[in-house]
C-alpha cells in the first residue's frame, strides 16, 4: 500500500512549523494503522482555492501515474478550498481507485455516505473563505481611511507599528532612486534604458532581484513606479482586485470603480514634487496616445487576425537565463532579459539574423527528429512502453463485481422496508460509483494498442509535410512545437550559439502519453545544432 501525505497553511503570518504539526498527526495515524509511512507533499504559504500549488499538482501528477492509493491530510480543507476543484478531484480520484481520509473531518472515502459529508465540509470551508476574505477587506478598508497601510509596502518606504496599524514613512535611501527614476523619465529616458542602468550599477530592485520594464514603467492599471500616486502623496487603496480563473487556477488582476475606491492625502509622504510627477505623466499620457495611433494605422493597413508573424517566436529560451528568445530587432533574435535588463541580468548577448536561425534549425530538424532512423527509434521506445504498461481488466472487473453486490445488498434492505434517507444515499452513491467502474473497465477493453504506431506514423509524415513546404506559419510552428515538446534553448557556449531541444513531442499527437505515461524518445539524448 502506497500512502501519501498533503499537509499546508495558507499565509506567511501562520507558523511554519504547522507543516511539521499536520505531518506529525499523519504519521501517527499511519502508525496505528500499521500502514506504512507516507510519501510527502505541501505547500507553504498558500491558499487552498488555487489550484497552481506545486505540491498539489505533483499529488495530482503521482495519483495519475498510480504511485499511490491513498491521501491523508488533517482535513480536507487542507487539500481544497474550492468547492469546484473538490468535486472534480475527488471524483478523479475514485474513478483513479484512490481514496481521501481526513483525520480530523472524519471524512474516510472508503465509507459510505462520503460524498456527502464531503460536500457538506466543501460548502462549509468555501463560505468560511469568502467570510474571511470579507472581514479582511473591511478591516482592511478602515486602515485605509484611517492613514494606515491597507496593502504592500511601495519602494522608497518603510513601515512601524505604533500599536493600530502600521504608519508608512520615506526611506531616504531608497527615495533618491525614485527621484532619478523621474528625472530620467522626464529627460526622455525610456523605461527599458532606465532598468538597464540600474541593473548596471547594481542597484536593487524592489524585491531584491534584478529591474525590469514592468516594475518602472506604469501599466492601465497605474501599477510601475512611475504611476504610483504615494510618492506624490496620496495613497489610492481598493482600486484593484484579484479574481481567480476558474479554468487555469490563476488570479487576474482587474480595477474596481473609481467610486470604490479609498483615497487619503500624505503630504509627509510625497518623494517627488508636484512639477516633476505631472511632466511625467504627461509623457506617459502622450506615449500611450501616440502607441494607440500607431496601433490603429496598423490595423486599417493590416489583412486581419492575430497570426505569429515570425516562425519561431514563442519557442525559444535563453539557455543561460531561461528568458524569452524573440526579435529584438527587424532582423534578429535575441534575449529578451538582455534586452531588457541589460547585461547584468543576462550576459547573453548574441543575436542572430532570423533568417539562418529559422533556416538551421529547420534543417537540423528535418535531418535529425524527422528522419527515418530516428522515427525507428521512437517505435522502438513506444513497444517496450506498450510490453511493460498493457492495462489489465482484471481489476476493473472485480471492482465491477464488488460495487454490484454493494448495490444488492441495498435493494434487499430496500425490499425489507429499510428505507432511509441513509439507505437512500447509498444506493445513490454505490450506482454511481458503480457506473464509474463499467466506463473504466469500458476504456480497457476498448484500448486498441495495434492502432497507435499505425496512427504515430501517419502523424509523423503530416508533420514532416507542414515542414517541407511552408504556407502557412501558425501551423508549422505548431508542427515544430509537437515535435521538440517544448522550448528550444539557444546557449552561448565560447563565443557560439548552440540550439539544443528534446525529442519529446510526437507522442503527445497520439494516444501514447494517455495510455503507457511516456515521452516520444524519452531515453534520447537532446539534439544539438550549431546556429552561430
């Protein structure tokens, strides 16, 4: 039996050691159980309404790839606090035959009537959420209107408590580097050339690491240091909110209206001076005016849509800082960190003409990942897969059985006159489950894995097609996209520009990565080409 342990917190304002403390619980569980001891997975510092915890998703990834049969956590909040993602969850982990056991809720998937006590808890920690999240905003709202800092603490200040809330005040230091950022701005100093020069000279940025475009320049909504009101003295709070993407997991960024907004006067807080702020609000006025009349021309001139103009835009990185490789000029490619931040943020400062990197590439592709010996070799790869993970129904069949006779058992008792709201949760949840097990035993049997290599052939010739004569760009970048499975890095390495890429992407066309949990030419070395 192959157990794993889900332990988090969710703010940095909890203990750490709370991790320890769920951990702890867990293991004595398992102890009393006689179980053995659990494979571990958390989260520090994090909300249970997303869905983009690292440790969560590896959960979720290992529960995919059968490593495990149980999940232990304190309490089921600690794994969801959405109610959305705890139905889809929990019912991916009963058709996955895995089981939840939370030791404080006394909620045990293995029992009958799970699903209810489930969604009961779900209902419960999903409105002590949105309750929490509303005290919060209203304590939050007060401090605001009373002077104090309702949020996070701008560059160029610093914060004390004086036994109500905590009282901003400037930090000098840091207020120089805002005063030059202005100063610059004004003089006509691009935003990028400004992060540039403070990457320079070693100047850190707001979170300690290095400057970029984003964190000066300000962005519709007002957030850059150049459109920060409080340092010209009035604190703007409740003028944005953040909204979760029920679908990715995310949180969006959006603005609330003008008339939600909190606004308080601080002169004692006003780094720059009122002619400096209005002469570069002024410029960005005027930028953002000039970009929109540029952007309309070229709508009217353009043929229409939104199609990639550039083959490889997208696809690249920077192999020495992981950063976007995109053209940089109307000829090149180049890294966007270097470009951006300068060469303190990424020495990398090799562009090449965008014509011999699409056309090396291009061929070291068709050469090397679309050649016959290498589809060979992926066939060999995907029929020791096919040898070693073939799907037995054997299981499935004797769940099938079980779950059947559950679901007498409880018509018998129905028969008798045994007819409770109990009874009638059971049965409902037995079918259920029941229904579960035949679609899966369903898919074994229909699994045909004499299709795939005659399918991961036919995907390979389209592909090598899209290649050989290309009209149209969106599609043969999706092309190379599917057959490098992933980003292409390009890495100086003395002087020379390498381009180096796996060769991991046709499996992901076929049903190969559903079926045997594995990779086009996974025991592959990655593919290296000489650009520069």
């Amino acid at each position: 039996m192959k157990i794993a342990a889900y332990a988090r917190y969710s703010t940095d304002m909890q203990r750490a050691a709370s991790i320890e403390d769920q951990l702890r619980n867990i293991r004595a569980y398992c102890s009393n159980q006689r179980w053995p001891q659990p494979i571990v997975y958390e989260d520090r510092a994090i909300s249970g309404s997303r869905i983009d915890r690292e440790g969560y998703q590896s959960l979720l990834q290992a529960a995919r790839s059968k490593q495990i049969d149980i999940i232990i956590c304190e309490d089921v909040s600690r794994l969801w606090r959405s109610m959305s993602e705890q139905s889809r969850a929990a019912e991916e982990f009963e058709y996955l035959g895995i089981n939840v056991i939370g030791i404080n809720d006394g909620i045990d998937t293995r029992n009958a009537g799970w699903d209810l006590l489930m969604a009961i808890r779900g209902a419960m920690n999903a409105g002590y959420r949105r309750e929490l999240a509303q005290r919060t905003h209203r304590g939050l709202t007060g401090q605001a209107l009373d002077g104090y800092s309702a949020g996070g603490l701008p560059y160029g200040f610093t914060s004390s408590f004086d036994g109500k809330g905590y009282k901003r005040s400037i930090n000098s230091e840091q207020a120089q580097v805002v005063r030059w950022i202005f100063s610059q701005y004004v003089a006509g100093e691009s935003s990028r050339a400004i992060a540039i020069e403070l990457n320079k000279i070693g100047t850190p940025s707001p979170r300690g690491g290095k400057w970029a475009v984003s964190s000066i320049y300000p962005d519709t909504k007002h957030v850059g240091i150049l459109g920060n009101q409080l340092y010209n003295g009035r604190q703007t709070w409740n003028k944005s909110k953040w909204i979760k993407d029920p679908v990715t997991g995310r949180r969006l960024r959006t603005l609330r209206p003008e008339s939600e907004w909190v606004i308080t006067e601080h002169p004692d807080l006003k780094i720059i001076d009122d002619d400096l702020w209005n002469a570069a609000i002024s410029r960005t006025l005027a930028t953002r005016a000039r970009t929109a009349r540029q952007q309309e021309t070229s709508h009217k001139t353009a043929s229409g849509g939104r199609n990639p103009k550039y083959l490889l835009s997208g696809l690249m990185r920077c192999g020495e800082c992981l950063g976007a490789y995109v053209v940089v000029d109307r000829y090149r490619y180049g890294c966007a960190t270097n470009k951006d931040r300068g060469d303190a943020a990424c020495s990398n400062r090799i562009k090449i003409a965008r014509s011999i990197l699409e056309e090396k590439l291009l061929s070291g592709i068709k050469s090397k990942l679309l050649s016959e010996e290498s589809y060979k070799l992926f066939e060999e790869e995907v029929r020791r897969l096919l040898k070693e993970q073939h799907p037995d129904p054997r299981q499935a069949k004797q769940e099938i059985i079980k779950i059947q006779s559950e679901v007498n058992n409880i018509m018998i008792a129905i028969r008798q006159g045994i007819i409770t709201t109990s009874t009638k949760q059971a049965l409902e949840n037995a079918e259920f489950r029941l229904e579960l097990a035949q679609k899966k035993l369903k898919d074994i049997q229909s699994w045909q894995p004499t299709q795939i290599l005659p399918r991961a052939r036919e995907i390979h010739r389209n592909l090598v097609q899209k290649l050989e004569h290309i009209q149209d760009i969106a599609m043969a970048r999706e092309a190379i996209r599917a057959i490098v499975g992933g980003d292409i890095e390009l890495k100086p390495e003395n002087g020379e520009l390498w381009a180096e890429m796996r060769q991991g992407g046709l499996a992901a066309l076929s049903q190969i990565t559903v079926v045997a949990g594995a990779g086009y030419g996974c025991n592959l070395t990655p593919l290296r080409i000489k650009i520069a």
